[in-house]
C-alpha cells in the first residue's frame, strides 16, 4: 500500500475486546480509517458505529463484499475465528485475529495456508509481548543478566470473564464448549504459552496439565462445560522446564506474573506494582525498574497491537505476531488438554498439519 493512503477497516464484532482496545486504538491511529461493524447483535454494532463514525453491515457477507476495506478485525467468540479470518483473506483483506487463533489445530493451519495463498497479513492479537516488562524482560534476557536460563513459572488469572465480556453473566459464551473451545487455558494460558516461547527464545514441546472446573457455574447453574484452572508443566526445545497456570477463580487479586530463574539470578515480572521488573543476583545485587503495568481486565493499557498490524501492512511486514507462532501456542494449549486427559505427557505439535486445498 502506499503510505499516503490510509488502512480502511473493518470489524467482526463490537465485543469488549473492541470497544476497549481495538476501535478505541484504531480511532487515534492517523493511518486508519473505521469503515464498518458487523455483529449478529445489531444494537452493539450499532453503537459502536454511532461512536466512530462507521458503517453497520448488515451481514457478514455484505462487510467482507465491501470492496473499500482493507483489513479486517476478527474479534468473535473463539469459534467464529477461523472460518471469518479464512473467508476474509479470501476476500483479499489482510487480518488481525484475536486469541486463541483457532478452536482446532487443523482450523489454525488452514488459517496460516490461507494467508499464504492470499499474500495478505495474518496477526493475531498476542499483546503480552508488547506489555513494557516483558519488553525490558526480554532486553535483560538477552544481555544475559541473570545466566543460562534453567526454569520459570508464570501465573494468569483473574476472577473471570464473566464480568468483562459484553454477554455478562453467567450466560456468556466464555463458559461454552463449543464457542470457546477451552476456558481459563484458552483465555488466559494461551497468553503465557505464547508469552513465554517469545521471552526464553525456545518453543515448547512437551506439557503435564491438571485441567478442571472448580467453581464457575452457568446460567442454570451447573459447572461450566469448560475449565476455570489449569496448572501445568511445560518443557521447551532447549530444555528448561517450568510451570504455568491460568484460573479464573482469583476473585480477590488478579496475578499476572512471572519468575524467570537462571544461573547467576531471577528476575520477577509484574508483581511489585511501582517496579514491575525485579533482578535479583545470587550475588546480592538487586536492581529495579519501573517500566510500566501489565494490562489487566480492570486496570487496561495501551496494548500497541492494532497499530503493529497497521504498520505491517502500510510497510509491507511480516506480523511478528504471525499465524504460525500463534499456531504453536495453541498446539501448546492442546497438549495440556490431551495431557489433562490422559493423564499423561503429551508432545506439543509445532508443526502445523498440511493443508490439502487453501
Ligand atoms: N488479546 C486479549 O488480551 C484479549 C482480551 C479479551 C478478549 N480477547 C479475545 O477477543 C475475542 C472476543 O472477546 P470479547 O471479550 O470481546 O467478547 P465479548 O463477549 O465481549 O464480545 C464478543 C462479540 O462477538 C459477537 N459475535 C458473535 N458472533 C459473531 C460473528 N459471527 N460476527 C461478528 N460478531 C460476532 C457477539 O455478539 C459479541 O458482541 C475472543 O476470542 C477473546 O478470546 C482477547
């Protein structure tokens, strides 16, 4: 595209994660202009057309038809992901699709090959690698200030979706198998298992999970059919071994944090709320910087990912959040399914299954 001309976007829902990062981000980027919403729920599109200027379409046939957008926001429940980014890139749109990328690992491939066919963009909405600690974390791991890098443990979870999703309630399609796929490990561990692989430079290859449903009930009060805990052990590539848990039972505190332990320290992320990266050396030293919050539900910040996808576009990038790195985190995600399954360990499949017709 050239640079003088502006990105013209469109939208696949007018859900939460739109209202307050999506749309929101987009409407200050210069770059871009706000095009059109679609949501089956048409007094939500309606709204959120009324407040930047868009238009509502009134299928979702008539927004990907719409010779005037270039790229698209998928930003639906998990299940309605592959299929719009598929028909979207189809339709000659490049794509920006929220997390977790796909409900299966042969919908995530079939998303990667068709991006590849169409040679538009496909980023998914990854954000924890923007966050400012894990940025500074990521500088300090790669100067080596805490040595070989020998184990970690990451935590995320809050007290549930329920509240922050536009369905809110019990009813929400978080609390849905078959819209959702998996619960606090989908919505929250697939951050870490994405998070993680990016900061240590390793991808994981295998996962022990425990998976349950403790305490989330539906609107007829039953357990949810997907779980609200996961604690897991994962093993990358290059050995280090750690654990990672996702809850939406932390009612009280939300925890999004993570410890990284080497040879010579360890350095903790997101806990002190005035010095969000901790360096502590074996040899007494401490250091301590104040970068800035991890995003969380209730406390939002500037998550820079719609702007990334705008940049890549106008320059021609490759998304460093790309498809096949969002595919290994669900692959991730999987094996701690199948390991909470089967009580066994379970070998991530990192390489996407071959796709027979993009
Ligand atoms: N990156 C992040 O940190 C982050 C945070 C929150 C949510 N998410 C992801 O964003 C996605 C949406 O979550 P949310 O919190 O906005 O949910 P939400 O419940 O607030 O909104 C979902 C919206 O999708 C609409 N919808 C359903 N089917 C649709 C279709 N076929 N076309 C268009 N719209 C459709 C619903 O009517 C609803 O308005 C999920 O995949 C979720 O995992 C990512």
């Amino acid at each position: 595209m050239s640079v003088e001309q502006k990105v013209r976007v469109g939208f696949f829902a007018a859900g939460s994660i739109v209202i307050y990062r999506h749309a929101l981000e987009l409407s200050q980027n210069p770059d871009v202009e706000l095009v059109m919403v679609y949501d089956p729920l048409r007094e939500r599109a309606k709204s959120l057309a009324e407040q930047y200027g868009m238009k509502v379409a009134a299928s979702e046939k008539a927004l990907l038809s719409n010779k005037n957008i270039d790229a698209v926001i998928v930003a639906t429940p998990n299940s309605e992901h592959a299929r719009l980014t598929i028909a979207a890139l189809k339709a000659g749109k490049h794509v920006l699709c929220e997390k977790p990328m796909a409900t299966t690992l042969e919908d995530a491939a079939a998303m990667i090959a068709a991006a590849k066919a169409s040679k538009k963009k496909l980023m998914i909405g990854h954000n924890q690698c923007l966050m400012a600690p894990h940025l500074k974390a990521k500088a300090l791991l790669k100067e080596g200030v805490i040595g070989e890098i020998l184990t970690f443990r990451s935590s995320f979870g809050h007290g549930g979706p329920e509240t922050w999703s536009q369905d809110n309630g019990p009813h929400t399609w978080f609390f849905k198998k078959e819209k959702a796929y998996v619960g606090s490990m989908g919505d929250l561990g697939v951050h870490k298992a994405y998070l993680l692989p990016w900061l240590l430079g390793s991808d994981f290859v295998e996962a022990g999970a425990f998976v349950d449903t403790k305490l989330k009930r539906d609107e007829n009060n039953k357990l949810i059919s997907v779980d609200d805990n996961a604690v897991c052990i994962l093993k990358m590539a290059n050995g280090v071994t750690g654990q990672l848990t996702a809850s939406w039972t932390y009612g009280a505190k939300e925890d999004n944090v993570t410890v990284i332990y080497g040879s010579k320290g360890q350095m903790i992320l997101g806990a002190d709320p005035n010095y969000q990266v901790e360096v502590m050396l074996n040899n007494g030293e401490v250091a301590r910087y104040k970068v800035g919050a991890v995003a969380t539900n209730t406390c939002q910040v500037k998550s820079g990912i719609p702007d990334l996808f705008i940049d890549c576009i106008l320059d021609d990038l490759e998304p460093p959040f790309d498809g096949l790195k969002g595919y290994k985190a669900l692959a991730t995600v999987v094996a701690c399914m199948e390991s909470a399954a089967s009580k066994k360990i379970c070998a991530v499949q990192n390489t996407p299954p071959k796709i027979k017709k993009a």
